[in-house]
C-alpha cells in the first residue's frame, strides 16, 4: 500500500506545484489552470508510474 501512495503524493505535490506557479491566462491549459487540477493529473501520472514499475 505504502509503495502505492508514496508515488501518488509526489505526483499530487508536483502538479500542484506546476498548476500554482505555471498558471496560465486564459484558464483553458488543462494542466495549469489551477493547482488542484495539476494536483489530480500528476496523482493519476504516479499512480501509473507506481503500477508500471510494480512486481
């Protein structure tokens, strides 16, 4: 379970971070429009990364 939620957060805060600081303004870029956007994206991205790389 830990090996599934330690890559979900870093996504989370990683898209976070770049829907805060990378926001666009027009509000129409899917990632950066706002920072809980970004923050969903980059936790689905962890999560695949964390089910690719799973044994």
């Amino acid at each position: 379970m830990i090996r599934l939620l330690i890559p979900i957060t870093i996504g989370a805060a990683l898209g976070a971070a770049m829907g805060y600081f990378g926001q666009c303004s027009s509000g129409t870029c899917p990632l950066t429009s706002t920072w809980w956007r970004g923050a969903i994206y980059g936790s689905v991205m962890g999560l695949m990364f964390a089910l690719s790389s799973h044994r």
